[in-house]
C-alpha cells in the first residue's frame, strides 16, 4: 500500500484485509461472520482461509472484539464484506 499526493492511500489487489467487529456474543459473532463470508465469497472461492480470533474483551466484560483477517481480490469484494458484517443485527461495530 501506497500513498498519493493527496495522502489516499493505494491499495494493490489481491491483498490481506483486516477487520475488527465488536458485540455483546463472541459464539454468535463468530456464526455471524461465518455466515457473511459464505454469502460475500460464494462466486469467488468461499472456501477461502481466514483468521477469525478474539482480539479484546471490554473492561466490564459486556462487549468482546474480534479479528477477521483474509485475503480480498478487489475493493468490490472488501466493501461488500463490510456491508454484509455491518448489517448483522450480532455485531454492533465494523472497523
């Protein structure tokens, strides 16, 4: 990744994609994301490898945040990975 004159950054595709997503349910979290993958790589490799582990739990152990980490062919693909976390009634947040 690179960075143009307007300080954008460039991204070359494929590429390792990194997303934090935060709840109240680390199991339902988890089949959430599962279930978002399946749907968003279905036409392009859905059986792609990925890393989905814990990355914190709140100090008042009510939320817990997780790390989703694979590989992304194309912006297309990145976004709609987002879109489809971010509309899962089990995750709060998408970073």
């Amino acid at each position: 990744m690179s960075a143009t004159n307007d300080q954008k950054p460039v991204v070359e595709y494929p590429c390792l994609w990194g997303y934090k997503v935060i709840g109240p349910d680390e199991e339902n979290m988890r089949h959430a994301v599962k279930l978002c993958l399946d749907e968003c790589l279905q036409e392009n490799t859905g059986d792609r490898e990925f890393e989905l582990g814990q990355s914190r739990t709140s100090k008042g152990g009510k939320y817990v945040s997780l790390s989703l980490k694979l590989t992304v062919n194309d912006v297309t693909e990145r976004d709609a990975i987002f879109a489809a976390l971010s509309a899962r009634t089990e995750i709060l947040m998408v970073i």
